[in-house]
C-alpha cells in the first residue's frame, strides 16, 4: 500500500509532469492538477517524434487549457532551511500556501479549490460558509462551473472531465459559427462589388422637370405629325415643346395661383424691397 503522507507530499508539493518541487509560477490544469509553469511550457515546446506521452498533461494541448495560481504564502512556513542539516524535525504537513479566507495550510489535509477565471486559490470550507458569486479576493465574478477543485478524487475528476469536454466542444463550435458568418460577410461583400450599379436617367429622354428660379415649370410633349400620342416618359425628336407656368395655366383658381411666388400677391411694394446691396432672393 501506498504511504498517505507520501503520496499527499507527491501531490501537493512536487509537478505532477516534471515531478520537481512547485516553484512560482505554478498552474493547475482543468483537472486540478498542479504544474512549474516551465515544465508545462517546455512539454508544448517539444515536438520531437520521440517524445515520452505523459498521462498526466496529455490533456493539455496549448497554455490556454492551464491557470496560473495566486497563491498566498503561509507566515509560519519557514522553508527547507531547518532540514539541511538532519538534526530537526522535518514537519512534511507544513504548507507554504494558505486560505487567505479561513487560514487553512495547503498541504492536502483540506480540500482546496481555485477559480478558472482569476485563478485565486481558497478552501472549499471558505467557499461553503461565505457563498458569494464574486471571488473573496479580486472580485471578479463566477459561477458554479467555473469552480476547480485541486487534486480531487475520482469522482470529482470525473465531474471536471466532462466539464473540460463540453467547454471545449462549445468553444469549437463557437469557432465555427464565427469562420461562417464571417465567410458569408465577405461573399456578399463581393456580389455587391460585382453588381452594376442603378440605371442613371438620360437628360432630354425622361420626363424633367425644369426649376428655373422660383417657377416650376413642367415639359409639355405635342403629338407627332403623323397623329400618334407621344409616349409618356419619353420624347419624341419630331415634336416640339413649349413650356408654360403652372402659375399663369388658366384653368386654375386664383387661391391655387396665389401659392406661387409669380402672383401678383407674392409681389412686394417698392417700399417694403430692400436696398440693391442687400436684396436677397426674396426681391422680386
């Protein structure tokens, strides 16, 4: 059988991929195993076909799937300056981090969580008694999921695993989503460069509508010699024109006539027009 004490030193202590002590920067994987941030790195780096397959970071795939820790060191922890010389106790159960909430020691007695957003590091009696849906440290907001538990049994692996897998299937398809929307943006980008633009009206074949000034005047087309209506909308080059106001047409009723500038209503007097200097376009 495996020594308990042993094996919680092993895990709590030492890289579970390098199998060194844990020095800072120290990561924990979604497992919530612990990792020397080198030794994480260098295992990325190498590409080698000979390289060893590891059970314990064959999980991780790139530094994003890893959370550096904000540890809090333990003011009772002296280090491993008592244990050079071997005339000491060397006490295996001091922690050199703590809970900054309750104060417990890291050292496996406890279980411990850290949040996968901040990556602050609290016992799991800190998180239960003070419930809070920001974290006690940084105030940076979590939720149940987001809560990794450090070197957990079984079945807590287990419960991370699946968490691991449906994050990562969602994020990949997020991706995917993401390289559609942005494919068919770029399509229908192109089409619309392609497309012709809008049909630009011909002078002299529509119908125009001529401003001159303040009179509004519209074109009047005459029948062709041959007797034939001209079509609406366009002219034909053997009929003659003739422009005549709206305002002066006859057949119009004085209250509709007064409504144009060119009635005799709209005229000023000598008196009320302005000096030649300062006339505007109101001086008729």
């Amino acid at each position: 059988q495996v020594d308990k004490v042993a094996e919680l030193v092993a895990r709590w202590f030492y890289c579970a991929l390098s199998q060194e002590k844990l020095r800072r920067p120290i990561v924990a994987c979604e497992l919530g195993r612990l990792y020397n941030k080198d030794a994480i790195i260098e295992f990325l780096l190498d590409k080698s076909p000979d390289k060893t397959p590891m059970e314990s970071a064959s999980h991780i795939k790139s530094i994003k799937n890893v959370t550096e820790l904000q540890l809090v060191e333990n003011p009772a922890w002296s280090g491993d300056k008592e244990s050079i010389k071997g005339d000491k106790y060397d006490d295996l159960q001091a922690a050199r981090f703590i809970c900054p909430v309750v104060g417990l020691e890291m050292n496996g007695r406890h279980r411990f969580c850290f949040l996968r957003n901040c990556g602050c590091v609290f016992s799991e009696r800190a998180l239960k008694e003070i419930k809070s849906e920001v974290c006690h440290k940084c105030g940076v907001p979590f939720q149940e999921e987001d809560v990794i538990v450090l070197n957990g049994n079984k079945e807590d692996v287990e419960i991370l695993k699946k968490r691991m897998e449906e994050r990562r299937l969602k994020s990949k398809l997020e991706k995917k989503s993401k390289k559609s929307k942005s494919a068919g943006a770029a399509s229908q980008q192109e089409t619309s460069a392609d497309s012709p633009g809008p049909s630009k009206a011909k002078n002299g074949k529509d119908c125009v509508n001529s401003c001159s000034g303040e009179n509004r005047q519209i074109v009047f087309t005459k029948s062709s010699e041959n007797g034939n209506p001209s079509v609406p909308g366009k002219v034909n080059k053997a009929s003659t024109t003739t422009k005549r106001s709206i305002a002066d047409s006859e057949d119009k009723s004085e209250a509709y006539k007064s409504i144009f500038t060119t009635h005799s209503s709209a005229k000023r007097s000598k008196e009320e027009c302005s000096n030649w200097v300062t006339h505007t376009a109101y001086y008729f």
